[in-house]
C-alpha cells in the first residue's frame, strides 16, 4: 500500500493554456481521495499525470517514496478505471482481466489464479470466455474494476467510471465502490464532476478550479467550511442561496431584512456575499431564531420533502465563481428567462403547509449564515 | 529530455518509411528537377548543367519539340475539361438519382463503380473499338449503334478525327471509368447531411426539391472540391489509356506520353525530365492545396 | 406527376446501367465468338454459338503474365498493408513530434504523377540489378503504396479510442506491444481495405510493369497491350484476353466490394 504525494504540480499544454496549476495533495495509504470540480478544472489532466499518462510540466509526483515523476506508465505500479472501460475488445473477459499480468510478466499459474479469484469476487466467472462486445453495461464495469483489481496495485485511479450508467444505477454502485474499497484497501484518486459522488465516497475530497486546488477537506469540513465562494457554491444540492448584503453592527441586511451577522463579522462595516444553504430555513417556530415572511413562487414536491422557492427585493449574485460552480459559461446560461432578482430556495419537510402565492414566514438558523468577501469570494466567518 | 522515450519507439517504427519515401518520391523528384536543368540526350546521363533551356525550347514553338508540346498543352487542357466536366456532371446526377433510396440500389451502385476495379489497359481496348471511325462495311462501335438507332448524326471520327478535340474522345472511357467514383463521393456527400436538418426543413414547410437546394446542396461544396482536384490530378497522370488506344497518334498526344517518348524512346532524358516536372508543378498546384486544406480542417475537428 | 418523375428515375438509372455494361457486353460477346463470326461489321451481333475457342488460343500467350502478376500482387497487398498498419498506429496512437508535419509530406507522394520519379527509379533500379525480374516491381509497388496504406490504417485507427491504448499503456504495454496486442487485432477490417486497394493497384498498373521487368517477367497488363497491339490478332482473341486480365479484380471487386469502396473513399481524405 503506498500514499501519493502531489509536490507543486504543474500541466502547462502547448499553447499556453495552463490545465494544473501548483497542485500539492498528499493522499494517505489507503485513502480514498476524490478529485473533483466542473468540467475543463484540470481534474482529468491530473489524473492522468499520476498514471504517467501525461508528462508533467512542473512539481513532483511521489508514488510510496519512489519519484515517479519521469516515469512512464508502463513503469509506474498504478491500475485505471477508464469512463469508457477500454477493455481490449478482441480479447475474452479472462485476457482483458489478465493482460496487465502478462505485460508485467508475472507466471501463468500466479496468473491463472488471480483472475479466477477477483472473477469469483466480482461474479464474473460464468462471463470469462465472452468478449466485451457481449457484455452489458454494468457487466462490462465488473470487468474493467476486475482488470485494475487483479494487478494488486500500489493505487487504483478512477477517471469518471460511473458516469456511463443511468442514474438509478449509478447510485448503487456508488455503495458497492464503498464496500470494495473496505475490502480491498487500497489507496484510490476518484475522479468526478458530480459532488454528490464526491461527497458520498470520498473519506476526502480535493476541489478543483480552473487547475487550481480550492480545498482539501472531508466531505463535512467542506459542506460545513467551505473556504470560498466557489467551494461553498459547488458543494451542496440544490446549491447554496446568496445574495448580494451589507454588514453593520453586528447585523446583515439585504432586501429588507435584518438578521444577526456571524460572530466573525460582529465589529465590521462592509458588504459582503451572504450565503444560506437551502437547509438554513426551517418553519417559523419559538426558538427565538429571527425569521422573514416570504412568498413562495414555485413548490417543487419531492414526497417527503419539498423546495420552495421565492424571490427576494435584491439583485441576482453574479460572480464569476458562482457562475462557474454552476458549469455555465456566462450569466445567461443558466436561465431561459432574462431576470435579475435573487432566488431562494429553501428546503422544507412536506407537513408544513405551503402554497404558492400565500406568504409564509421562516426562521433562518444564525448559526448557518455565511459571508464571502465580494470581490476575492474568500469566506469571512 | 527524459520525454524522448515517449515517443522514439513511434519514430524508430516509421523511420524506414519515412527514410524510403524521402528517397523514391522527395529525392526522385529533386534529381528529375536536376535532370531537367541538364542537356543529357542518347541515355548519356550528363550533368552538363544548361539551365532552363529545355523548358526553353518546350516552349518555344518554332521547335520541334516546342511544337508537339504545345499540342500537348492544348489536348491535356481539352481533356481535363471534358473529363473533369462529364465525370462531375454525371457522378452527380446519379448520385441524385440514388440518394433518396431505389430499388436494387446495390446493383446499380455495384455497377457504376465496377470500371474502377479494372486495368486502364483493357478499358482502353475495348473502348478503342467502340470509338472505331471505320465507313461503309467497316462501320462498327459506337458509330455503328448510332447508325441503328437512327441517330446518324452523332457518328464521329473520336479520336482519330481531324477536327484538333480528338482528344476529347478519350474522356468517353475516362469518364466511364471514373464517374461512378465521382457517384459514390456525392453519394456519401449527400448522406452525409444530418436527416434532422432535412426533417426541420420538411417541417417547416420546404418540398422536397427545396430541402434539396437550400439544405444539402451548400453542404456539398466540400465535397466537390475533393471531387474536382481528384480527376484533375487524375487526368494530369493519366497514360495507361492513351497509350493503349492509339500510341503514336499526335492526335492525342498528352505531356506524360510526350515525356515517356522523349525519354525513353528519343533518349532526350533532359528534356523528359523537364516535361515530367512541369506535370509536377501542374499536380502540385492542385494537390497541396487540397492536402493542406484537408489537414487544417482534420485538426480543426 | 409523382409516379411519372418515379418511373423516370427508373428509365435514368437503367439506361446508365447500358452505358455502363455496354463495353462489357461487347467484350463478353465478342470473345465467346467463333473465329469465323469475328468482324468488325457483326460487332453488336450475339454470337451465332458460343465457342471458347479465343480463351484457348490466348491462354498460352497469357498465362506467364497472369503468374507474374499474381506473384506480384500478392506479396506487395500483403507487404503494404503491413507496412501501412504500423505506420498508421504510430501517426495516429503513438505520435511523435512533428508526426501531424510529416503525415501530409506521407500523402503527397500518393498524388504525384510517376512520371516525375521515372527516370531515377529506372536508373537506381538497373543500378541494383533490380530491373529486369519482378523483385524490382514488387518493391516499387510496396513503396509507392505507403502513402494510401498508411492513410487507410491512420483513419481506421484514429476512430478507435485514445482510452483503449491508455490502458494498454497503464498496464504496462510499451509502443511495439500495444501494436501487436491491442491494436493489430482490431485491424482486420482495414487489413481488407488496403490488401484489396493494393492488389487492385498491382494488378492493374503498367507504366512500372513496362519499365522495370523483361519480357518473361511481364505482368498480366503489359502482356495484354501486346497482344492487343499485335498485328493482326483476331478481334476474339484480344477481347479474351481482356477478359481474362480483369477477372481477379473483378473477382475481389464482386465478393469484397464493401472493402473495396473504402479503400476508394479513403482517397478522398474525407477527414
């Protein structure tokens, strides 16, 4: 088992375009790590530096305590899950699973016997003489874990290798890469654009911008600290809410209301980002939280749960790291209407009666209020 | 740099080829441009360096050689015209034809484009029979149909006529050997239009010859193109034919049958190395244009 | 008005059809004619019986030719397409600085005309003592069929996934090893392709067979222009003899056309 070290690493393609940019990661031995941020971040490109896939135009990569920045991926001892599986499509289940053995030139029967056990682990055994064209998605999946498991790798790196699968498929394999990595044990680099995927498998995650590492937290840490505009944005779904505030003497304002600032920002006089998460609200009740009256404009029915959404009296928060949590490329990607006013929404258990166009009054949590600097999105509480 | 076994096993691999065409077409055509610069004649290969007078005197028509060359310059225009016309117009219309799905496509298809699997040699053969220009009881081939078809009006002399377009007559089999080519480009041309742009513009009300004009046709340009520099280099190089249906005939006298004579008949290796150059230029001007376009546009994608 | 436009497609396409055939016909009838039906003024005529009296007599003259061009065509389908498959993996999977530079330089030697490298080539030939015997011409056609060989395998394989030869790559493959392991095996279809392109290429060329090999070395082409342009051969004769020389292409054209179209397409560049 070894630990991969990520000393100020750097991917800079021809042409300019800087895809990683001073990256330091240290992932522990056994530890599952995931890389994650929207698309074009540099999550991929990383990845495919730690395989020696891509050579690195600055920093050191540290495999264990072997330097292996020069290495070339024949001569690292790393195993890839691909999005598309790549399994080698001229070959039965049983060479695919074998051929990192053969190339490394490990004996038939040393061989023989590992392919037969990780078929045996992951129920592909009655599948071994078939040819991947004859496989089924989720088959298919089997087969390119089964390839990078049989190798015995110091670490297992995943490029996005859910991501084929249809949603509800997807979330239970998600369980079953959990179960495999308690089994196993071996140290992974998980790569996804989905948060969701970050937060439920990763023991930690490496957020991503723009080849830039944001924060390197467990999952809580992140939800709970976020330690930007653009993390705090990223991580959380539906996203968290923000609205353009001023704060002076120890309260916030915004769209006409007054809520107590963060104890962080008890003494200061500026404007700042103000962010709630959807779960910030709850129904007005006695528990002396302050509250404001809203009016809900669309009620989105989840069963159990439903989100409520209504405007406020204040411009839309613009940002370049909202914009680019959300993936979309300027301001009116996201919408299909032009607006300009902020929107809430607010996460309520469904017995609490709502209907759209009736006011109704939330407490907000004091404690789940936060403050972003407007210009640089650095938290401030 | 330590990046360099990346990549050297690639090099090494194609390094032979690489080395083997430098030779046999980059420094085959350099030494031909030398030749030409030489007056070697009678197979005595000398470096008697005389500069441009052996493209002097091609040009210069109160010259022997001068005067067939110009009549090579003048049939190898006519008849790329003429193939280069006839194989687009028909190539086109039958891929017009075939586009929208007929019966036994396959079978037509198989058929138009069989002349491409055979020898220049044997289509010569044949067709120097059907462009006979025989009279009388010697009347036969194409002229011979015509005659029993009451179409005696379209009977000539093809390529054996008077007339200076004899040469025209050779892009009859020229034609018939490429235009099913020229089909099967349009073809994939055609299809190769997204049925979804042809669907929103039946929606929105475009018949069928319309969504014709003003969907696929602009789409086609890229296509013709390659079409049009294809038969041109194609009709540059061609000698096969010629010399199988009437070598000696100044009537259809071309630069690459002029250039074979020259040189290996007349022993005027300077001067057939000269014509052999300009048919050089002449591909080139259409060629590396076509192949730098194409490579732009494969990166752009 | 429909089913008139219809109809008159129809009419279009199998009239092009005659065009098409009409040279075969006269070819097909015409050697299958006794020699005494032979002339020039029955020229359209069916034949009167069927004799093949014209394949017997011109076998013999064509039988070397026929030989010579198989031992040519053959190893030089198989050698190009080789060739072309290593080089193509490597322009298109296994790149190297410059490799999208020297591509096209690769290319432009399928477009130029051979009578610009003619009189080196014949000269270098005879030098080596290759000039004369088929070993020259086989080798010739191997090398000037590079360029289409090693575009027809470049295409084939930039279709095929760049993750496919990472994992190769991962689980410890070097370049030759990909080649043969992960990229070989998936090349039939384009092995058909150039194979088919090439012996097509060789059977039917002349201008090398009639520079470079001596009269008992003649491929099948070279040996058909004399006969055709012999003095007073039978008519019958010299449509069998045609005949005969484009039976193997028109043999590979028939059962492999799919390949053979491909091969045709690729010349396009369509990118």
């Amino acid at each position: 088992m070894a630990g991969i070290r990520l000393e100020r690493v750097t991917k800079r393609f021809r042409g300019g375009v800087v895809a990683v940019r001073d990256v330091d990661l240290d992932v522990a031995p056994g530890e599952f790590m995931v890389l994650v941020g929207p698309s074009g971040c540099g999550k991929s490109t990383l990845l495919r530096m730690i395989a020696g896939l891509e050579p690195v135009s600055g920093g050191r990569i540290f495999l264990g305590e072997k330097d292996v920045t020069d290495h070339l991926p024949q001569e690292r001892d790393v195993a890839m899950v691909f999005q598309s599986y790549a399994l080698y499509p001229r070959m039965s289940v049983r060479r695919n699973l074998g051929f990192g053995l053969r190339m490394r030139r490990t004996a038939r029967v040393e061989r023989e016997r590992r392919v037969a056990e990780v078929a045996s682990v992951l129920g592909l055994e009655h599948l071994l003489d078939r040819r991947p064209g004859a496989l089924s998605g989720g088959q298919r999946q089997r087969v390119a874990m089964g390839r990078a498991i049989v190798r015995e790798p110091k670490a297992f790196l995943m490029d996005e290798p859910l991501s084929n699968l249809d949603a509800k498929l997807r979330v239970s394999m998600r369980a079953q890469l959990s179960l495999l990595h308690q089994r196993l044990g071996t140290t992974t680099v998980y790569v996804t654009h989905d948060q969701v995927e970050a937060m439920t498998l990763g023991q930690r995650v490496a957020v991503l911008r723009d080849g830039t590492l944001q924060q390197y937290d467990t999952p809580q840490n992140l939800f709970r600290h976020p330690v930007n505009l653009f993390v705090a944005a990223f991580i959380g779904s539906p996203a968290m809410n923000f609205v353009h505030a001023a704060v002076s003497g120890g309260a916030v304002s915004f769209a006409g209301t007054r809520l107590p600032a963060p104890s962080a920002l008890s003494d200061v006089d500026r404007r700042v980002v103000l962010g709630i998460r959807p779960t910030g609200f709850s129904p007005s009740a006695d528990n002396g939280w302050p509250t404001l009256e809203v009016v809900p404009e669309i009620v989105e029915e989840l069963g159990d749960e439903r989100y409520v959404i209504f405007e406020l009296d204040a411009p839309r928060v613009d940002t370049e790291a909202v914009h680019a949590a959300l993936e979309a490329q300027s301001a009116d990607d996201a919408l299909l209407l032009p607006e300009n006013r902020a929107r809430f929404t607010v996460r309520l258990p469904a017995d609490v009666p709502v209907s759209v166009g009736e006011p109704l009054r939330l407490a907000v949590n004091p404690e789940r209020l936060y403050a972003f600097d407007q210009d640089t999105g650095a938290a401030l509480s | 740099m330590r990046r360099i076994r990346r990549w050297a096993p690639g090099l090494l691999l194609v390094a032979p080829s690489l080395l083997v065409l430098g030779i046999f077409v980059y420094g085959f055509m350099g030494w031909t441009l030398r030749l030409s610069l030489t007056s070697s004649r009678r197979r005595d290969i000398n470096w008697d360096y005389v500069g441009a007078e052996n493209y002097r005197e091609l040009a210069d028509e109160t010259t022997l050689t001068g005067q067939r060359f110009a009549i090579d310059v003048k049939n190898i225009v006519i008849f790329t015209l003429a193939f280069v016309v006839g194989s687009l117009v028909v190539g086109f219309f039958l891929a017009l034809l075939l586009d929208r799905g007929v019966v036994g496509e396959s079978f037509f298809r198989g058929v138009y484009i069989f002349p491409m699997a055979i020898s220049f040699i044997a289509i010569a053969i044949v067709w120097r029979w059907l462009l006979n220009n025989g009279t009388g009881d010697q009347l036969t081939g194409l002229n011979k149909l015509f005659s029993l078809a009451g179409l005696d009006f379209l009977q000539s002399d093809w390529f054996k006529s008077d007339s200076g377009f004899a040469i025209a007559a050779v892009a009859l089999p020229a034609g018939w050997a490429l235009s099913g080519y020229v089909m099967a480009l349009f073809l994939a041309g055609m299809r190769g239009v997204p049925e979804d742009l042809r669907e929103a513009a039946r929606v929105d009300g475009a018949r069928e010859h319309q969504v014709f004009w003003h969907v696929v046709r602009p789409m086609l340009l890229p296509v013709t193109m390659s079409a049009l520099v294809i038969l041109v280099h194609i009709s540059l190089k061609t000698f096969d034919l010629i010399y199988a249906m009437d070598l000696k005939s100044l009537k259809i006298d071309t630069p690459a049958l002029f250039m074979w004579f020259t040189t290996f008949e007349g022993g005027f290796f300077g001067s057939g190395a000269a014509i052999a150059t300009l048919l050089l230029f002449g591909v080139s001007l259409v060629i590396i244009p076509y192949i730098w376009y194409s490579v732009r546009a494969e990166r752009r994608s | 008005m429909r089913a008139a436009l219809v109809v008159g497609k129809y009419v279009a396409l199998l009239a092009f059809v005659c065009f098409f055939l009409m040279p075969v016909y006269v070819m097909v009838i015409t050697a299958l004619k006794d020699p005494a039906q032979v002339s020039v003024a029955r020229m359209w005529d069916l034949p009167d019986t069927v004799s093949l009296d014209g394949f017997r007599a011109v076998w013999p003259k064509l039988q070397n030719g026929f030989v010579n061009s198989v031992l040519l065509a053959v190893p030089v389908s198989v050698v190009s397409a080789l060739l072309g498959a290593a080089n193509g993996f490597v322009l298109s999977k296994w790149r190297f600085p410059g490799a999208d530079f020297v591509f096209p330089l690769i290319l432009f030697g399928m477009f130029i005309p051979y009578q610009s490298v003619l009189i080196p080539m014949v000269q270098l030939m005879s030098t080596v003592g290759l000039q004369g015997g088929l070993d020259g011409l086989i080798l010739v056609h191997i090398i000037y069929g590079l360029p289409i060989t090693t575009l027809i395998f470049r295409s084939y394989f930039t279709g095929i996934s760049d993750e496919l030869i990472d994992a190769a790559k991962v689980d410890g493959a070097g370049m030759l090893r990909t080649f043969l392991y992960v990229a070989l095996p998936i090349a039939p279809p384009a092995f058909a392709v150039a194979m088919i392109w090439q012996f097509t290429s060789a059977w039917n060329d002349f201008l090398f067979g009639v520079m470079l090999t001596s009269t008992d070395y003649w491929p099948i082409t070279v040996a058909l222009n004399n006969i055709a342009g012999g003095q007073q051969v039978p008519f019958h004769q010299v449509m069998a003899s045609a005949l005969l020389a484009c039976v193997p292409t028109l043999l590979v054209y028939v059962l492999l056309g799919r390949f053979f179209m491909r091969g045709l397409m690729a010349g396009a560049l369509k990118g």
